[in-house]
C-alpha cells in the first residue's frame, strides 16, 4: 500500500485554540456520556419491564411484551428519526424541545432512542435470569410472608442479576457501538467527529485507526468493569459460579 502515514494531523490546529486531537477527546467524552446516560434508562426500564414479563397478571405481562416487540422489531436508525423529528411535534411543550440548543436536542434524541432500545433487550435477559431460577425460590419467599413484590425484590432479583451479568455486559459493549448511529442527526459523537476529520484533513487511515482504537479503549474498560462485578457477585452453583 504506497500511502504515507502522517500521525501528526491530530496535533495540527482544527479551529481556535483547538486541535484535531481535540476534537477526537471531544467524540470520545460525548459517546461516553450517551452511552453512560443511555445504559441508565435502558438498565431502569428494562429491569421493570423484565419483572412485568414473569408476573402471573396477563395485562401487565403483556404490555411488557408489547413493549419488547415493538422497541425490538423497528430498526434503531428510525426509532431515532422518530425521537428526533416526530417526537418535538407530538409531545407536549414540544416547541420548547425545539428551541433548545441544537447539541442538546441531538443528545437528548439519542439518549432516549438508545435508552429505550436497549431496555427492550434488557427485558428479556432480566426475564431470562428470573425464569432460569429454581421455582422453589419464590415459593420459600411466599412461604415466609413475603408478598409477592417483596420476593421480586429480596430474593428473585439478588439472584437474576448475578446470573445475567454475562449478557448484560454484552448489551453495555453494545450501547456504545450503537451510540455511532447518533451521528445521522447531527450529533458529533466519535465516529462524526472521525468523519469530519476526514473532511478536513483527508486523512482517512490515520482518522478511522484513531477511532477504533477509542472505541477499543472503551469497550475494554467495561469489559474489565463487568468482569470485576461478575467475580464479586458469582453465586457458586450458577452461571460464572465456581
């Protein structure tokens, strides 16, 4: 390949006292923070809809399961045109939506379309940990006077989750990945920001190599995160457990 590498760009000034490097630290600290802030509403949502699947009421196992077919069945690129175009004109106090300032629209957008994407798949590993438990469990909690959110809460719910960390980490890893399709909109998260470097540099190797490695580096992080929480939480005889 006759192409010669120039890994000084980054340090090249892009703007006003501002590098190329920093707008690449700029991606990294917006993709970061909308997939920390999209984790918490998917980890939130998805826990009580997880719940609602396994409860013996049919009404509110079935709205969680509307729920999981319809976030799970439209491709993300359109639930995110939806939150971003049709949601300003359809919820109420829409035009003060509107006159926000642009980069909070674009994450505010994001956030919610990643948040309530990913519960959807939360919901069912949540389901999952609690379908894979032994059934003598709920039934020593009722057993003991417990009601039956009670026995959601002390002893159904300890256990799931430390059997679905595993899958739960896979869906973390993905939040940021999918974080990339933020850019569609406008938002200058990392994979935009490598783009407009390209733009700006013609610089497409040393710019999408920069990316990978930050998308590595963060992917990494969190792997050694919930590798760490899978050890101090095993239960042994489970998944993980020793």
């Amino acid at each position: 390949m006759d192409y010669a590498f120039h890994w000084g760009v980054f340090l090249e000034q892009a703007a006003a006292n501002e590098t190329y490097l920093d707008w690449m630290i700029s991606g990294l600290k917006v993709t970061i923070a909308l997939g920390l802030s999209s984790w918490i509403i998917a980890l939130a949502i998805g826990s009580v809809l997880g719940v609602l699947r396994t409860v013996p009421n049919k009404w509110l196992s079935g709205i969680a399961a509307t729920y999981v077919e319809i976030f799970r069945n439209i491709p993300l690129l359109v639930q995110l045109f939806i939150w971003y175009f049709v949601g300003p004109e359809l919820l109420p106090g829409g035009e003060a939506i509107k006159q926000m300032n642009p980069f909070t629209q674009q994450f505010l957008a994001a956030m919610l379309c990643l948040g309530t994407f990913t519960a959807a798949r939360v919901c069912e590993q949540v389901r999952s940990g609690i379908n894979s438990l032994p059934r003598g469990q709920k039934n020593a909690g009722l057993a003991m006077g417990f009601t039956l959110p009670q026995t959601y809460r002390y002893v159904l719910l300890p256990m799931a989750f430390r059997v679905i960390v595993p899958p739960l980490t896979s869906e973390f890893l993905n939040i940021f990945k999918n974080s990339a399709v933020a850019s569609t909109i406008g938002l200058l998260e990392l994979a935009a920001q490598g783009r407009q470097l390209v733009d700006y540099t013609a610089r497409p190797y040393e710019s999408f190599i920069a990316v990978t490695v930050l998308y590595a580096l963060i992917n990494f992080t969190v792997m050694l995160i919930m590798r760490w929480v899978e050890r101090r939480t095993r239960v042994p005889g489970f998944i993980g457990g020793k």
